[in-house]
C-alpha cells in the first residue's frame, strides 16, 4: 500500500472517532491555521520534502512538535506541528533546523530564529480575566521574549492593565499562549502563517529570557 492509499484509510478508520472524542470535554476548539516549525519556510514545500521521520519531534528540547493529524491534510498526516499545551518554542532553540535530515526544515542560525515568524499572536479582550474578573495579570506579557505583548491601562480611573500587540515583532513562540491562564479557550493565542515571515527587530533592551514558574504568571 503506497503513503496515499494508507492515508486515507486511516483517515477514513479513525477520523470520526476522532470526532466525536474532541467533544467528550466540552471545550469549543478555534479552527485555527497550523504552525509549521521555524525555517519550514512555507507549509506546502515543508508538507513536499517532510518524510514524518519525527526526528524534530522526539528532539525538540521544549516538546512543542507533534505530529499532525489531519492539520496539512491527508498527505500531510504524522508530519510535525506546532502546538503549545506541553511548552513553547524556545527563542534560542534551533534544534528542529539541525537534526532534519531532508531540508524541509532549514538550519537557522540564533539570529535567523529571531526573525522567523511562524505566526502571529491574537487577543481576545472578552475572555481576558482582565476583563471578564476586573483583575490584573499580565502572564503574556511577562513571557514574550520580543514584548510583541505589552500592558497598557485599561480604563480610566483604574489600576487595571491589558495585553496589547505589535505582531510586526511577534515570532509566534507561544509563550504568551502556553501561560495564559484563561480556560478553556485561552484569551492570548498563535495564528499560523502559511508563509514564514521576517519579523522586525526589537531593540536588544527589549529582549528578555522567559522563566516559567509552576503558575505560568
């Protein structure tokens, strides 16, 4: 049976249970463009040369690849995502780029990785705790290495503050996403592009290390 033909007998096999056990937990899932991993370049060239060998995934020093199911489609199935529940891409990592054996990930360097915009970050003002709880947070913030998310005041008269974004420096790592402590649909999200971007540089001031605590914020 040639990688086509086995495909879509999967699919076909376990697609609707699939289905059906995204719905046994009751949390409303975004369709939501998939991120491919930084100097992939572009999805379908990255879907074309992957073999889904997973080398990427079991390296990956921040367990944030997986392998897709039917995200690129059937001829895209196993071959890695992006996705953030377990971790975030880190800024510096470029492990992904080093171990892929058929370039449909290309080596980076740190500075390339800098640069690379995977996707772009989104707000979603009405299920921020800022505003749904009338508290102050400001995990996301903490966490963008770019600060393509900063705290300005919310209301007047307040001492309340809350995200804003600049996805002209946003890389789309995910560390806003992965602490934002909003469930079950976080208020802080990445948006993959189906073209990989060059950001804008931030000034180095502005550059700052990530540290996760147990609480994310």
């Amino acid at each position: 049976m040639n990688r086509r033909s086995f495909l879509t007998l999967a699919a076909a096999t376990v697609g609707s249970g699939v289905a059906a056990s995204t719905g046994l937990t009751g949390e409303k899932k975004l369709k939501r463009t998939p991120l491919t991993p930084p100097g992939s370049v572009e999805r379908a060239r990255f879907v074309e040369h992957c073999t889904a060998c997973q080398l990427c995934v079991t390296r990956c020093p921040s367990h944030v690849l997986k392998p897709s199911f039917l995200e690129y489609g059937l001829e895209g199935m196993m071959q890695p995502t992006v996705f953030f529940e377990r971790g975030f891409c880190n800024f510096d990592c470029t492990v992904c780029g080093d171990v892929c054996p058929t370039g449909a990930i290309l080596p980076l360097t740190q500075e390339q990785k800098h640069l690379t915009q995977i996707g772009k970050v989104v707000f979603n003002e009405e299920v921020c705790i800022v505003h749904t709880d009338h508290t102050n947070c400001g995990a996301c913030s903490e966490h963008c290495p770019t600060q393509a998310l900063s705290m300005i005041p919310y209301r007047e008269g307040d001492e309340l503050t809350i995200p804003h974004i600049d996805t002209d420096i946003c890389v789309g790592c995910g560390g806003c996403e992965y602490v934002c402590p909003v469930r079950p649909q976080r208020a802080v999200y990445v948006e993959g592009n189906v073209t990989q971007l060059q950001a804008k540089p931030i000034l180095e001031e502005k550059q700052k290390e990530i540290e996760v605590d147990d609480f994310g914020f």
